[in-house]
C-alpha cells in the first residue's frame, strides 16, 4: 500500500479485542477500510490483526499503547461483563470497568485529544437518581463508566459516544445465555450430557440482536454520531426464553426435555429504544433464527 495512502487510512484502537465481540469488530472494522489496533492482555490471541498487548488497569501500560499508536478512532469493549463475578468481586470490576476507562480517555486527552471515541456501555445500567434500583454491582460499575465518560466529554470536551447494546448474540464464545444454551445442545447432540436443559424463567423476556450487526452500529455511531449522546443498540423486539429454546430444539434432531426452575429473581427491566441510531442509517438484518442457528454451528465446529 502506497505511504500516502496508508497515513489517510484511519487508526482505530479495538480494546477487548479477544473477547466475543471483539473479534467480530476486528474482522468488521477491517473489511471497512480502518486500520485495525487490536489491544488486549490475553497474550495466546492468534491473529492477522497489528496487536498490542497490555493490561488497561494499568495506567503505565495504557499511556504507551496510546502514545504509541495516537488513533484516530477508539472502540472500547473490553471490561468485566459477568454480573455473578461482579457479586464475588465488586472492586475488580469496579476497577475494570471504570479505572480502565478513565485512563484511557485521559491519555487520548493528553496524546490524541480529536480521537472518536465509543465508550460501550450496557442495558444494565440504573439511573443513579434512582439508587433503589440498581439490582448488582455490574450494573454499578457500567453506569459509573458511563458517568466518568461523559464528564470528560463535558469537562474537558473529550469527543465521547455511548453505545448501550442490548444481549448480543451470534457465532463465537460468549457467556450469554443463547450461546449458553447452543453449547448444551451440541453438547447433548455429542452425548456428553444428558439430553434436558434448565431455564430459570421460560417466560422471561429478552431483546436479542446479532453481533455482527451490533458492530456495524458501531460504525454508524463511530463515524455519524453526535459526541456526548447515548445511541441504545437493539433489535427492538423482545422474545421469551420459551421461544428460543423452541427455535434451537427446531434446529437439531435431539429431543430434549426443558425444565423451567422456580427460582426467585429480580428481573431486570430493560428499556432500550434504538431510534437514535435507526436515523443514521444503520438498521439489523440478522434474524433471530440465523442467530441461533450459526451459534450452534458454531459450537458444533468447536466441539461444544
């Protein structure tokens, strides 16, 4: 590629870049023409993608990965997502979630202050005027990430956007339930456990929306959004437990049995509206169905 071509080709810096949707970004963002900088800590990540590893809770770290690179674009996945770990250990997400985030944006600030930014919030988050309903510590540590954001944006005029995705869903290891239960029934297709799957609460809503089109939002905020707004990123549409498992048992010649437990659990109530981000352009293609069926494709590739 011809120099002056390559210094017009934006830099973008993809944190979490090994986790699920990581990938699937480093795989988008480069088909669309970006320059990709792929950061994570996971030192076994095997890719064609220019890495930089590097701890994010680590401001040393964090200043050299950013004074080295100086990106255009950041896209920042990478944090603690898991709601039961951030009940066995508050302050490491805490400190994942929302340290990580404020050294990054304070060494843009310092060595690339016009770098776009997304800071990848979640639907989790709680209206801090409303303390009473916040319902666990992840949904703590991703609405004070949030806050810290958009204080720099308003403090010191940090270009900041928010992405608030719903459940994403889709091909890849991941810890949502869809993946959870698609690696069940691979694994009962395999004969490795027994042919039953249990739901907490079979009539328990969801919105559910692809991964790959959640990062091709990404990419209309990224590029159109309006610094210091909060885009939510869903399909718009809810679907029960009930009709998931449904979907996957259609999928496979197994027949299983679903056991729904009576388990006492606060639903989250999620409300998440994605006009803003439906008039910049982007809209979902993915149905549902094809969701589920390369998720189980997926596992099956990869041995449950």
């Amino acid at each position: 590629m011809d120099a002056k071509l390559m210094d017009l080709t934006p830099k973008l810096l993809i944190t979490g870049a090994s986790g699920f949707t990581g990938q699937h970004a480093c795989r988008h963002f480069l088909q669309s023409g970006f320059e990709v900088i792929a950061v994570t800590r996971n030192t076994k990540f095997n890719n064609h993608f220019q890495t930089e590893y590097g701890d994010l809770t680590n401001k040393e770290d964090v200043k050299r990965i950013v004074k080295k690179i100086k990106p255009q674009y950041l896209l920042h996945l990478a944090g603690q997502n898991h709601v039961e770990q951030s009940w066995a250990d508050p302050v490491s997400s805490i400190e994942t979630n929302v340290i990580s985030t404020l050294y990054l944006i304070e060494a843009l600030r310092h060595e690339s202050p016009h770098c776009r930014v997304i800071i990848v919030g979640s639907a989790l988050q709680f209206n801090p005027n409303q303390i009473s309903t916040l319902i666990h510590p992840y949904s703590l540590s991703k609405t004070l990430q949030v806050v810290i954001a958009q204080s720099w944006k308003v403090l010191y005029n940090v270009p900041i956007v928010i992405a608030k995705p719903t459940n994403l869903i889709g091909p890849g290891f991941s810890n949502g339930v869809c993946s959870i239960f698609a690696k069940r029934i691979v694994n009962m297709e395999m004969n490795k456990v027994e042919k039953s799957i249990e739901v907490n609460n079979l009539d328990a809503e969801r919105d559910f929306l692809d991964v790959r089109d959640a990062v091709k939002a990404y990419e209309f905020i990224l590029v159109k959004g309006n610094t210091g707004e909060i885009y939510d990123i869903s399909s718009g549409k809810s679907y029960s437990l009930r009709e998931v498992v449904n979907s996957l048992k259609s999928l496979t010649t197994i027949d299983f049995k679903i056991n729904s437990r009576v388990i006492d659990l606060k639903e989250e109530k999620i409300k998440n509206n994605p006009l803003k981000v439906l008039n910049l352009g982007w809209k979902p293609t993915i149905p549902l169905e094809i969701s589920l069926e390369d998720t189980l494709n997926f596992y099956r590739r990869n041995n449950g």
